[in-house]
C-alpha cells in the first residue's frame, strides 16, 4: 500500500510542477484585464429542473439583478408533471421578459440531459417564432450565483474556443461545517490547479455542469453526431460526457483561471453555489459523479486518445482504488500513533513511511494554500481535519458506486439518475454580488450615461442617486423602483388598501412597523408578506423576525403608494 501511495504522490507531484510552469507562462503571457473588443452576442442560459419551485424565482431574480451583459435569455425547462415549478417559471417569465418556460413533453424526472436536449429543442422553437439566433448556450443550476462579468468573458473567448468554463467554488462556510467545507477545499484545489493544467496542455476539459459555454457550432456537431441528442441522455454525468466528446471531435475548449475581478479586493470570477451540507446528500451526489465518471466514463469511452488524454483518464478513475485505500490509510496512520509502530519497523519500512508521509505533508499544504486563497488562512487551518472526512466520504461513495453498478449490471437495468437537492443561498450572501443601481438604470434605457455621470458627479452629501434623479426629473419613480427590484432581488408591487390582511397587520407590533417604515399585507404558505419603499437590511430582518415564527418575504413598494396606505390606515 506503500508503493501505490508512493506513485500516487509522484503522479500529484508531476501536475504540481505543470502548474507551476503554467503559473509562470500566464504571468509572460497575461489574459486581458477586460473583455474587450469582440461584439456581444446572444446568449442562451439553460437551467434545467425538478421540484426546484422553492429556490427557482430567487435564482432568477438575483442573476438578472447582478448579470453585467446587454443580451441574454434564460431557458428554463420542468416536466408537465411538476406544476409547482412550472408555475414558478411563468411568474417569473411574466416579470422578466428573457426568462421562458421550456417544457419536456412527457414526465419526469428522466435525467439532467434528457432535460437539457428538450431545453435545446424549445430554444429552436422560440428561434423560429421571433427570428432570433442564439450563438452561444451556457448551463447552470437551480442554486447557481452566476458571476456579473462571467458571460462577457465567456462571450470574449468564444471567440476562439468551441467550449469555454467557467471556475466553479463552493460559497463560504462556518469553519465548523464539515461536509460543506469538504467541496470548499477540493473545488478550491481543482478550480486553481488541475483544470489549469489540463487547459493548458491541450487536454480535454470536462465540464463542470455549471459555468459551461459552449459555441452553437460546437452544440450542432455534437446533435448531428448522436441522433439529435446534445447531451447523452443516459450519461449520470452529461457535463464530464460532453467536454470528453467535443475534444475527441476536434473542437477547441479553455478553463478561464481563477483570477479576482476589480483587484486584489474583488471576487473571483467563478459561479458560486451552495453544496450538499449533509453525509446523506453529499454521499448520493459524490455516488453520481464516480458512477459516471469513473464506471459509465470507463464503460463507454474505454483508453483511447493521446497520451495526454489517457493520463487524465488515469486521473479520473484512480479515486476507484485511491479512496478506499485512503480510509484504510488513516486507520494504519492512528493505530501507529497510538501503537509507535513505527519503533517496529524495518529501514526499508521507515524509508517509505518518511516519503509518503513528506508526500501527504507537502498535498496538505498546497490543499491549504489554494484554500486560503479563496477563503482565507483561518478556514483553511481546518483542511487537515476535512482531509479525514473527504477520504471516509469519497470512500464511501466509491463502494455505493460500485455496488449500484455491478447490481445494474447483473440485473440488466440501466444506471439511475440520482438527483442532488438544491439550496439557494441567503439575500445577504446575494448581495456581495449585485449590480450598481446605475448601471442598471443606463442597461434598461432609463437614464442617459451621460447624465447619469453628471448626476453623479453634482450629487449632494447624503442624498441617495435614485432621488437625486428624480429631483432632476430624469427618472421616474416607477422605472427607480423597477430598477431597485432588479438590484436587490426583490419583486416591487402596487397595493391597495382592500390587499392588506388584518390578520398580517396584527402578526408586528406597530411601533416596530412605524421604525422600520414596513407594512405587513399578507400570510401565506408559511410566509409573512410584507412591503417596504426601502431595501431591507440584515438588521431589519433580525428586527422583525423576533416577533414571528413566519418566514418574512419583503416586497418592494413606491414610497407614494406606502405613505397613501400608511395615511390611510392611520
């Protein structure tokens, strides 16, 4: 076991030093610090879903606030048998006029593929009734913050490139949170080291599901390959399947390299998503990707490709003997502590004992450093311990795969689709990322740059751009209000006195609605309604939320409307 942990390292060894030449050649050879001089074009986001009503309309609402690019449309695809979902996407269709409802015309769930080719298929559809084409598709997920600047970058290379991803990191964690800070690590890691290396060798690129652009061209060569079918419907893992089979087929991809946008004090350029929490969750979802990757990947692509290729092959594959044998090591590892076992040993014994231990020295250490990059060196003071939970876990879903395999097998039933379950993260942590009030202003045609610079620039101290604006009688306070509801995420609504629930009136005391100028109207599925003319802070929510078991769900409302039904009610 020795040895093979020996190899293991050297193998890990190998990529470091290809890292570190790649690190050196981006530093003589820069990207451009700003995506500029190609023309925007079309964009087609797809999000396939099921049972995902709970956090659609927020995913929706919050990447339209942030998204920093002029033409774009989300496909969202559900199944005839999920009206919930369905019902989620017209509302959020009838509010935003680039979202549209794709329906999959049998019931689901089948797989993410299956779901994305009748996306693909409902994109046409639209393309033929407006005579718009879509040049470029990217994906993403149900929970997914999409970075303000990641489709103008992905629109720059494509350029160039028939594939194009985007890093992808776990959101921030408490340091406590052990499963969650598992994936912060590894994607961390992989996102900095091992995508680099494998772009910028000329290796094929998997896809990582969320984050990806493909170029359409590149989309109709993998259709007109495969029966129509863009993504293989029984792939467990299309994303891994798609990158594979485009490389093969002599398109060009990239990884855009980890990189802060606006300084040192930026964010990264990444899509950001919450992860499964739990053991249970994590270990289906970590089942999927070895079943496909690894097994289905295996089964259905073989060894063949250049060396380059094979060897990453290698790599994808090596965690079905790696992660049990991690387990196992950690086991030998205590029981020497506790046994000095190694007071026993032969020198051949201690020999290797030094070299593999230097090893997993050295692997914890570039693990913490991309870490601490991402999340700082306090979070990444706990990568040695998470190291123990990533080995029990990744062992764990490597036996569960291989189980479900050979019992698919034996049965002669094809591999299952186990689907991950979703989250959506908080309105504060949605907001690290939202776009400037006036850039959305300008983006939707209600101020001139121009006198959006000059407003700027004569501002008085203290009075907000929205009503300076409006003094200067170039915004009116609808559009400002539609505006700031695309900023915060928030829908912005027109109440009448006959909306307002007396049962909600009563659910806060009045002194406390007075204070934080808030008017609740309205309780509903387990939610307390309720309207503000101002953006809800943090301690406005933690305000209110001590007098009420019911989750509060605000909405915006012009200040006119607010003071006639404040006058009224008074």
């Amino acid at each position: 076991m020795a040895v093979i942990f020996l190899l293991s390292g050297l193998d890990d060894l190998a990529v470091d030093l290809a890292w570190a030449w790649a690190r050196w050649r981006r530093r003589t050879h820069p990207e451009p610090e700003r995506p500029v001089g190609i023309p925007p074009r079309s964009i087609a986001i797809f999000v396939p879903l099921w049972h995902e009503h709970v956090v659609i309309e927020g995913m929706l609402a919050h990447n339209i606030g942030a998204i920093r690019y002029p033409d774009y449309h989300f496909f969202v695809g559900a199944y005839p048998n999920d009206l919930p979902t369905q019902s989620a996407i017209q509302r959020a269709a009838e509010r935003y006029p680039n979202v549209h409802l794709a329906l999959c015309p049998h019931d689901g769930p089948t797989s993410k593929a299956d779901c994305l080719n009748w996306i693909y298929q409902n994109m046409g559809l639209y393309e033929e009734q407006t005579g718009e084409y879509l040049d470029i598709v990217v994906t993403h997920d149900a929970e997914d913050l999409i970075h303000p600047e990641a489709l103008r970058w992905i629109n720059f290379h494509a350029a160039h490139f028939d594939f194009i991803q985007i890093p992808v990191l776990a959101l921030a964690t408490p340091l406590g949170a052990m499963i969650h800070g598992v994936y912060c690590d590894e994607f961390a890691e992989c996102h900095s080291r091992d995508m680099v290396v494998r772009s910028e060798f000329g290796c094929f690129l998997p896809g990582s599901g969320v984050g990806t652009g493909y170029r359409r061209e590149a989309l109709e060569k993998l259709a007109a390959a495969n029966s129509n079918r863009v993504f293989e419907p029984v792939a467990l893992t299309e994303d891994y399947e798609c990158g594979l089979r485009l490389h093969r087929m002599g398109c060009s991809q990239m990884f855009l390299p980890l990189t802060r946008m606006g300084g040192a004090h930026g964010s990264f350029l990444a899509t950001r998503e919450f992860f499964p929490k739990s053991w249970r969750t994590a270990l289906r979802q970590r089942t999927r990707w070895v079943m496909g990757i690894a097994l289905q990947g295996w089964e259905r692509f073989g060894w063949r490709g250049t060396p380059g290729d094979v060897y990453w092959l290698w790599r994808d594959r090596k965690g079905l003997i790696g992660s049990p044998l991690g387990v196992l090591a950690n086991a030998m590892f205590f029981y020497g502590m506790a046994t000095a076992l190694w007071t026993r040993a032969g020198s051949f014994d201690t020999r290797m004992a030094v070299a593999t231990m230097s090893l997993q020295i050295y692997r914890i250490a570039v693990r913490m450093a991309c870490t601490a990059r991402v999340y700082g060196w306090l979070f990444a003071c706990g990568v040695p311990i998470r190291i123990v939970f990533a080995n029990a876990l990744n062992a764990a879903a490597t036996v569960c795969a291989l189980a479900r395999y050979a019992a698919a097998k034996l049965r002669g039933q094809p591999l299952r689709w186990l689907k991950t379950e979703h989250a959506y993260p908080s309105r504060a942590a949605l907001l690290t990322l939202r776009r400037r009030l006036g850039d959305i202003l300008v983006g939707s045609g209600y101020v001139n740059a121009v006198a959006l610079r000059e407003a700027l620039a004569k501002c008085p101290k203290g009075v907000r751009l929205g009503e300076r604006l409006m003094q200067l009688g170039l915004l009116t306070e609808e559009h400002l209000y539609e505006a700031l509801s695309l900023q915060q995420g928030l829908p912005v609504i027109d109440l009448g006195l006959a909306d307002l629930s007396p049962r909600a009136a009563r659910a806060l005391p009045s002194r406390l609605t007075a204070k934080w100028h808030c008017l609740p109207f309205r309780i509903a599925e387990g939610g307390l309604y309720v309207a503000t003319p101002e953006a809800p802070s943090p301690n406005m929510n933690a305000a209110l939320q001590r007098f009420t078991a019911l989750e509060i769900r605000f909405h915006l409302v012009t200040p006119s409307t607010y003071r006639r039904l404040e006058a009224s009610l008074t």
